[in-house]
C-alpha cells in the first residue's frame, strides 16, 4: 500500500515537474522572440534602427499549414492569422504568431504541443502571403500590389512588376511609414504630418551600376511610385511629329529630336525652325529661333531640349512659321491644345 501511495506520488510529482519546464520554456521562448519592427543591439547597425525584414514575419490576413504526423486532428490543418494576430489551432487552441517568422512559430507550436505529445517535430509553411503588401504604381509594366516575402531590394521590386516602361521617367518615388525608420536616402523628406519618410532614386543611374547605395531594402507597405518621362515634342515638317520622352539623364539634342522624328519632311524649311519653350503655368511659351540647317552641318551648337519644349521645324513656303502654325502643328501631332 506504502509502495502504491509513493508511485501515485512520485508520477504526480513527475507531472508538475514536466509541466513546469515546458510553461518555463515557453515563457522564456516568448521573451526572446522580437516583435515586428524592434530591434536588438546583435542584429541592429544602431539602436533605434528597425531590423531588416530579411525573414517574413506573419500577420493579419497570412495563412499557415501545421504538419505533425502523429497528431491527426492538427496534420495538414490550416489557419489565417487574425487582425490581432492570433491563429486557433486543434489540439493547442488560441495563440500568437503576429510578428514572428516561421521558425519562431514552430518553437512556439512545438512547446504547445509538449504536453500533450511526446517529442513532438511540428512543421509550419506559409500558404498565404497577405500581411505585407507594397504598392508599385505608374510607369511599370504590371502595377499593383505585391506581397513582400522575405528581402526584396527596389529593383527587385521593379522586376516583379514588370520591369520599367519605355516612358518611364529617370527618378522612382519610395514612400515609407516612418514607423520602418527613415529611408536610408540622401535628400530623404518627411511629410507635414510626420507620418511618412519620401525620397527619390535616380533608377536610371542605378540600373547602370553607378549608385548601388541606393538599391535599398524594401519594406512592408512601402509606396514606390515610378512617374512617366517628361517629354518634348516635334512638330511641323518632320516625317513623324509627335512626342517624345526624356529617359536618360544626359536628355535629348535638338538633331536627336529630329532623328526622333524621322528626318525633316520634303518641304522643310530647317534655317527658319523655331523652339517654344514653357515659361509657366497659364504663361505663353517662349519662342526661339533656331538655325537648324547649320546645326545639321556642324556650323551651330547643338544644344540639348528641356522637358515640355516644341520644336517647331516650319515648311519652305514660308506662310507657316509663327506661333499659330505651330499650335495647329501640336495639337494636330499629339492633341494638346497649349498656350503659345
């Protein structure tokens, strides 16, 4: 009877025992997991720096797989994380995985599971990526919403939406809560409200090789806003006027606007062609003369166009040289009805 009443005792004690490291390890496995955005001082450059998201971090929206052979009412089961962060599970119940990656998951299922199985091994995939999203919008050929899974830098970013269309402008627009950090950008700004840290790359230079600084860690709910080329036009007596876009840094050349265009037309007069160039809103353009005939020959400077300029190359008869033909000319080539 004494022998009984010692084992009955001895296996409760064992019970409290177990049930104590597992609740003992799972505290301490809580504490050491960071939540989203914090920092620790052996995987931070500076304190205050909000760690990369090398590794996915779950959150609301994402769903989860949990694979454990030998627990039949959990293999293979799925779960969305919640608003809060929360999953509910079979077997463990409520708990939270909101900021941690997959492997901080599995700890933390793993020591759910403690007591109920014997060296339990549970397995945690992703099949569902929805908590992260950055938006790339505008000059791309696939704009949209992506979701981010593990580090991505802006140009991988860009390639997932398609790459850059051929009028994208130069420069590209990241936008990042202020929550991340500030971007890691010389001429980086903060919006009014404090909200928002906005900076811009030069993409052109980047795809180049010559700024790889600024190929940056992109972050969840980043804004990279690709804005299309500014342009100039050419219109008149060219074999094809319209507009045309500025996609490189160094510009375009009046006899490169020409070339754009295809050549001057058989009736061109080039000695009386003619630049309007914007001098603000509601403002009429500027007019200046151009010798054309002795660019083409080397006997004048060939200067470069700025954003918005019309070249205006008249016809030989010589009734069509002003500002009206060139408006005509403009609004014929491309629609817009501008001010000169």
């Amino acid at each position: 009877m004494f022998k009984m009443h010692s084992f009955a005792g001895m296996g409760t004690l064992l019970f409290v025992l177990v049930f104590g490291i597992a609740a003992g390890t799972a505290a301490r496995a809580a504490d050491a997991i960071p939540a989203a955005g914090t920092t620790t001082s052996s995987n931070s450059a500076t304190a205050g720096t909000p760690l990369a998201p090398a590794l996915y971090r779950l959150g609301p929206g994402d769903e989860i797989k949990v694979q454990q052979p030998n627990a039949e009412e959990l293999d293979g089961k799925t779960a969305r994380v919640n608003d809060q962060g929360f999953v509910n599970l079979p077997l463990i119940g409520r708990l939270q995985v909101g900021g941690l990656t997959v492997e901080q998951t599995e700890a933390l299922v793993t020591t759910s599971l403690a007591r109920l199985l014997v060296h339990p091994a549970p397995v945690v995939a992703i099949t569902e990526y929805r908590s992260q999203p950055v938006s790339v919008l505008g000059a791309v050929n696939t704009p949209g919403v992506i979701q981010l899974q593990g580090r991505k830098t802006l140009v991988e970013m860009l390639s997932m939406a398609g790459g850059l269309r051929q009028d994208a402008g130069t420069d590209v627009e990241v936008t990042r809560r202020l929550s991340y950090g500030k971007l890691p950008l010389t001429g980086a700004t903060t919006d009014p409200q404090n909200e928002y840290s906005i900076a811009r790359v030069n993409v052109a230079a980047l795809l180049k090789g010559n700024n790889p600084s600024e190929n940056i860690t992109i972050y969840p709910q980043d804004i990279i806003s690709v804005p299309k080329a500014d342009q100039i036009y050419v219109v008149g007596n060219v074999k094809k006027p319209g507009g045309f876009p500025l996609t490189t840094n160094g510009g375009v050349s009046i006899l490169q606007a020409v070339a754009l265009a295809e050549g001057l037309g058989p009736e061109a007069a080039p000695k009386n062609a003619k630049i309007y160039r914007s001098s603000g809103d509601d403002q009429p353009k500027t007019e200046i003369a151009i010798d054309l005939k002795a660019i083409m020959t080397g006997k004048g400077p060939d200067v470069n166009l700025l954003p918005k300029d019309v070249l205006f190359i008249p016809d030989s008869a010589g009734k069509k040289v002003g500002a009206k033909a060139a408006q005509i000319a403009l609004s014929a080539a491309t629609g817009l009805a501008w001010r000169f």
